[in-house]
C-alpha cells in the first residue's frame, strides 16, 4: 500500500467519523457542545439577559462569540468560544457552579440559555455569570495573544 493510499485511507476514514462526532446533542448552535448539562431543555433566560446585556459590548470587544459553564463534569467546566480558537477554564475560586451559556451574536445581541432555572435561583446564576466573565474576558486576550503572536523568527 502506497503513502498515497494510507493518506486517502484515513482521510476517507476521518470523513466518515465527523459525523458521528458531530451527532452529539449541542444546546445551542455558535458553541462548541460544551457536554450536556443536567436533564431539561435549554430556555432563553430573560431576566439573565438583562443581566448580560450590559456587558456585551465589552464580551465583544474581547472576541468571545459564547461561554458555556457547566458543573463538576471536567476539571475545567467552563469553556470560551472566541473568534482566534477556545479557551477552558475551572469555576473561579468562591463561586457557585450554575449551568447557563451565553451566546454573544453582537455588541447589543446578547443571549442567556440555561436549563432548570427557576426565578428562584436568579441570585445564584447572577453571581455565577459575574465570577465567569471577567475570567473569559482574561482567557480570551490569553488566546488572541498567542494567535496573533508572530511566528518564526527572532
């Protein structure tokens, strides 16, 4: 069997399995199937999206395109999806782990998505939010840095 061949093989191979890799169920379409989160469909939230609303142009600016946080599943559960590549992080050291994703289309089109939210846990989701995005905004700039940084050279 040539190189030629085995390259074509596995080329043809990896076309095959991208499907099944992409059949995982993803809450919302612009992030990267974090996991699933607990039982429950995923709901936009507006009374967290007023929350977030405010923050968008900064979230933006920093070139995130969404945050997912999820609870307890990986060492790092929260994940930043940015224009130059992801970004993974741990729960901020002091919050409270709450399922949500936020989904930043523009500056002014921000979105809130979580499952089993209940008026009830407004609180807890707010400060979960508040503890995540300063740190995504900090991941995000790690991410362009190294994107954007030149290669080669001296």
């Amino acid at each position: 069997m040539s190189k030629r061949s085995i390259l074509l093989a596995a080329l043809a191979a990896a076309a095959l399995a991208t499907p099944v890799l992409a059949q995982q169920p993803a809450p919302m379409a612009g992030t990267a199937g974090a996991g699933s989160a607990a039982a429950g469909d995923w709901t936009l939230q507006p009374a967290l999206v007023k929350h977030v609303a405010p923050r968008g142009p900064e979230l933006a600016a920093a070139g995130i395109k969404g945050i997912a946080a999820r609870t307890g599943r990986q060492r790092r559960d929260i994940q930043v999806v940015t224009q130059f590549g992801p970004a993974y992080f741990a729960w901020p050291k002091g919050a409270v782990p709450a399922v949500f994703e936020i989904e930043v289309e523009a500056a002014n089109n921000v979105e809130v998505w979580t499952t089993g939210y209940a008026s009830a846990d407004e609180a807890r989701y707010r400060a979960a939010i508040d503890a995540v995005i300063p740190e995504a905004v900090r991941a995000a700039a790690r991410v362009r840095e190294q994107a954007t940084r030149p290669k080669g050279g001296r």
